[in-house]
C-alpha cells in the first residue's frame, strides 16, 4: 500500500480517480470508495476556499490526508480528505461507496435503506454507516479514528468516467468542472443531480 502523505500530495483532480476503490475505516464499518469529487482553492468557483481562508475553511488549507468535515444544508455531515501541499487549499469529497465490512452496524446506523447499495450511496449517508461527525473535523486519516486504506500500489486502478460535480450551484456545476469520479455500473455510485437554481438558499458541497 503507497504512503499517505506523498499519494495526496498533488492536486485533487488527478488524485482523485486514484481514490476509487481506496477504503475507509470508521468506528467498526469499511466503506470502498466508488465515487467522489475534487475541489480546489480560490481557482475553483465550487470550493468553500474559493474567497481564501477563513475558520470553516482553514482546514483544507492543512497537511494533505486531513479529514474535513462540515454541515450541508444545515443538517448533513460530509466528508472530505485534504491534498495539495500545506498553504494550498483543496479537498476531495468523497461521495458513495460499498459498505465491505460490518455490515450489520452499518445497517444498524442507516435503518432506512431499502437495500445494502444505498447504505452509503450518498455523501451524507456515506458519514452516517461509518460514523463520521463534525467531531472529526481536522482529524489525521493515518492515525485517527477514521482511516484512509489506499489501494495497493502494484493493482490496475478501475476504469472510471467523469462528469460535472453533482448539486453544485453556479459556474462550479458546469460542464467546465468536470471532477466528480465515478466507477461506471457500480449499483452504490448516487444519482446526479443538476445544480439547483439560482436564488435559492444552497450551500457548495465542499
């Protein structure tokens, strides 16, 4: 397995599509990432650093392999893993996965799903069968209590598409940011979903 630090030590589009089929630990569940979107900076019109640093974003201004996590829409924990080296803000959401191991306590956290597919097919169900809240912000993917499982060095990446990031409003959503990564036919990758209009009350993902 390659190292943390220097695997996200790059920009968060290239490292990205690296990430699918990486695993995260968390509190008793292993979730094998199958979708998930990159955000950079001040350059990226979707990011939450798209104005600079401030406290809810200096978090992705951290050391790469920092968990960062935050509320969406007031009610949904999300979670992302920092790149880029220090100074530089980026962060890659991770939004779907398949639950590998625990099952029964990631059934047991999200009661609601009909099928195993859906137990993390979604950003905000994904921190749910894992455990992950806002606590964690700020935590070490390599020593905390959720831990990031990079695939092993010497294994074919799986063939992934792209696309537009999904729920994003403005410029960010368009076919010019086209840095959400997803493995094709995987039945736990979510539903896109077109940015919302403008004028309502929305909150970037990341």
């Amino acid at each position: 397995m390659p190292a943390l630090l220097p695997f996200l030590s790059g920009s968060p589009v290239d490292i990205a599509p690296r990430l699918l089929g990486a695993l995260l630990h968390g509190r008793g569940v292993s979730v094998r990432l199958t979708e998930v979107e990159a955000y950079r900076g001040e350059t990226d019109p979707g990011s939450h650093a798209f104005r600079g640093e401030t406290p809810r974003t200096r978090i992705m201004f951290d050391r790469p392999g920092t968990l960062y996590t935050y509320f969406s829409y007031g009610m949904h924990v999300c979670a992302n893993i920092v790149t880029s080296p220090v100074g530089e803000a980026s962060a890659i959401l991770v939004r779907a996965g398949e639950v590998v191991d625990g099952l029964e306590l990631a059934r047991s956290r999200r009661p609601t799903s009909k099928m195993d597919a859906d137990l993390a097919r979604g950003p905000a169900r994904l921190c749910v069968a894992l455990g992950i809240t806002l606590a964690d912000n700020g935590d070490d993917l390599e020593t905390g209590p959720i831990r990031l499982e990079l695939p092993d060095a010497a294994a074919a990446p799986p063939a992934f598409a792209q696309g537009p990031r999904t729920g994003v409003s403005g410029a960010g959503g368009t076919d010019e940011f086209p840095w959400r990564f997803w493995i094709p036919g995987d039945p736990t990758v979510s539903p896109y979903k077109p940015s919302p209009p403008r004028g309502r009350n929305t909150t970037s993902p990341r």
